[in-house]
C-alpha cells in the first residue's frame, strides 16, 4: 500500500480524515435549483447513495487501491463521519447545508465539498468543490484522464442535475 492511501477502518477513519491536508484546488461547480435546504440534502444524499450503488469486483478494488469500495451507513436522511459509497468517506457533514467526502486511491487523493447555499426564498445554489493532488507519474497521466478529458466535469455535472431532479421529487408539502 502506497504511503498516501492508509488503511482505513471505521473506527480509526474520522481521525484520519480530519487529519488530511488540504488539497489543491480543482473546479467549483454550481447550480441553482429551487427546493427547500431540507429537500436538497435528502437529493444530495440520494444522489451519492444511487449513483455509487455499483459494487467493483475485489480484485480491481484491491489493484486500484480504493480505500472506500463500499457502501457504509444508510444514506438517507442523516450520514456520519466514516459513512461511505464507492469511492468516498464522509469527512464531515452539516445537514442540511455542507458535506465533505474525501477518498484515495494509488492514483490520486480526492475530496469532494458540497455546499447549499440560500439563494432566496426556496432557492439555493449548490456548489460541488473538488480538490485533488495526483502523485508521480501515474497520478499525472490519471489527472490526464479525469480532469484533462472533461470527464470529471461531465460526472459531477450530472451529480448537480440529479440534486436539482431529485430536490424536485422530494418536494415536502
């Protein structure tokens, strides 16, 4: 195991967590959607639970070096630190307006920042920050791959979308 992804267990991963450094910036996307900051949060929540319900074979988890490889905790209306889908651990969450998710692989360390931000009466505008740092060789050739491509952009894009669908839907009367 490379020295910047540690092993990480549910009793000691809120320590490490808080314990990283922050990483260098890389996008902060927005959209503002109208829904209700209590909406929202069940949307984003749904969202992480939905679009990381897959579940990767041992093996390529094990090669790939993904510290998070499933899904912990439920996912509804509450997550706590050390809760965690494919490829994030929640590093901190302040419902229903702030949640942090942070992950590692051999190829990168990554954290995910969302914030629902009052933008007027049922309106808001929900940023999705990400930082990363992509070690050595491998890592550039990755960040290549996900930041050069557009295809990070493109994923959390449709995570945005997806809060904005979802905040609809759950639209509480």
């Amino acid at each position: 195991m490379l020295p910047y992804a540690p092993v990480l267990t549910r009793d000691n991963l809120s320590s490490i967590l808080l314990r990283m450094e922050a990483l260098p910036a890389i996008d902060d996307l927005t959209m503002r959607i109208t829904a209700t900051p209590e909406d929202a949060w069940r949307a984003l929540l749904g969202t992480m639970r939905s679009q990381t319900a897959i579940e990767l074979p041992r093996v390529l988890v094990r090669v790939w070096g993904l510290q998070e490889a499933k899904r912990v905790g439920e996912w509804r209306d509450v997550v706590s630190v050390g809760d965690s889908v494919l490829g994030f651990a929640v590093a901190a969450a302040q419902a229903p307006s702030s949640l942090t998710l942070r992950g590692s692989h051999r190829f990168s360390r990554y954290e995910l920042r969302f914030e629902l931000e009052p933008a007027g009466p049922e309106e808001l505008v929900v940023h999705a920050k990400t930082s990363a740092e992509f070690p050595g060789v491998l890592g550039r050739i990755y960040r290549a791959l996900v930041i050069g491509t557009g295809g990070h952009r493109f994923a959390t894009r449709r995570m945005l979308s997806s809060i904005a669908r979802r905040s609809r839907s759950t639209k509480t009367s």
